[in-house]
C-alpha cells in the first residue's frame, strides 16, 4: 500500500510539468507563426525549451499544433474584446469599436492565420471563432431590433459576413492589396454599409 501511494506521487508533478510545456509551446507558437506562417515544429520547440519528443508527444502533427495555437490566440482575442459599449453603446458605434479592438488583434497576429489557412479547413477556422462571433450577433441582433441594422437579410448570414470579410482584410493585408492605414477605414464602412437598412424604394 505504502510502496503504490509512493509511485502515485509524481503524477501530479509530472502533470504540472506537463501543463507548464503545454503553455510554453503555445506561446512559442502563437510568437512565432505571428511573424513567420512558415515557421517549423524544431524552431517552435526550440523557442519552447522543449524536445521536439515532447512536443509531439502534445500536438502529433503541425496541423494539430497550429489547430491548438489558433485556438489559445482567439481565447486571448475573446478575452480582450470584451466591452460593456457592445451592450450600450449605439449599434453603428458599438460595431464601428468592436471592429477596431479586432482588427488591432487581428493584425497582431494575421500570418498565424495565413498558418492556419495552409493546414485547416475554412470551417474549422470559423469554428475557433464561435465565442467571439455570438458577440458579433448579439450587437447585430441588437441593432436590427433598435431599428439600426437591416432585418432583410438572416442575423446568420450577417454574421457569417463579419467573419469572412475580417478575414478578407488580413488575406489582403498580408498579400500587400491593402496599406496598413486602409484596413481599418475599408472594413469599418465596408461593414457598416452591409449592416445598413435598405433605403426605402
């Protein structure tokens, strides 16, 4: 009994241990595709201070560490998009701020979506995204029942046009169509003119 509760012991350490690469890994990773997509599984773990053993022995494949790094980047990104404007604030104005909080996240980070875009599928992409896009579709929600934004079109669809276009701007910006000082402005009336009530006939 003694001999079995003594061999139990380490599992926690080695659990924290286990916990602590994870943690280095994706903040290695999320520094790094953030400045180069290509960046390789042996330089990710290099600038973790782990093995590439141990790193594999998380994340079995490149495609599932960039899954998990995209994933812990749009937590993060959830976190700092959170504003009580967004609840308050008048629609038009509410999302004219939560495009502006996203694109500096999104910018921030936008090669480690041109990552994502080589190894995931667009779908598995907009399903990390689900936290923060049910705050876009409240503030749109919101702004069709004030009157604000259109009700012609499904609150789903509106919704899906904010990911797509957001993740327009980073493809575009990335590829050099867009100047960095254009982004923001393009997306902010680009969006705000999609939102808009049909004028009447």
């Amino acid at each position: 009994m003694g001999k079995t509760a003594a061999a139990r012991q380490p599992v926690p350490a080695r659990r924290a241990d286990a916990e602590r690469n994870i943690a280095a890994i994706l903040e290695a990773g999320t520094r790094l595709l953030s400045d180069d997509p290509g960046a390789s599984v042996a330089e990710i773990a290099k600038a973790a201070g782990v093995g590439r053993v141990t790193l594999y022995g998380h994340f079995p494949s490149r495609e599932a560490l960039v899954d998990a790094v995209l994933d812990h980047t749009v937590g993060l990104a959830d976190a700092v998009l959170e504003d009580e404007a967004l609840d308050t604030a008048p629609a038009p104005e509410a999302m004219t701020g939560l495009l502006h909080s996203s694109w500096e996240i999104l910018d921030r980070h936008r090669r480690l979506f041109v990552a994502a875009d080589r190894v995931l599928p667009t779908e598995r992409i907009r399903e990390h995204h689900d936290r923060p896009l049910r705050r876009v579709e409240r503030l749109i929600a919101r702004g069709q029942d004030d009157g604000d934004f259109r009700t012609d079109l499904p609150l789903e669809w509106l919704v899906t046009t904010f990911f797509a276009i957001i993740h327009s701007a980073a493809q575009e910006r990335e590829a050099g169509r867009l100047a960095a000082e254009e982004v923001e402005p393009v997306l902010t009336r680009t969006m705000l003119s999609l939102l808009m009530p049909p004028s009447p006939a």
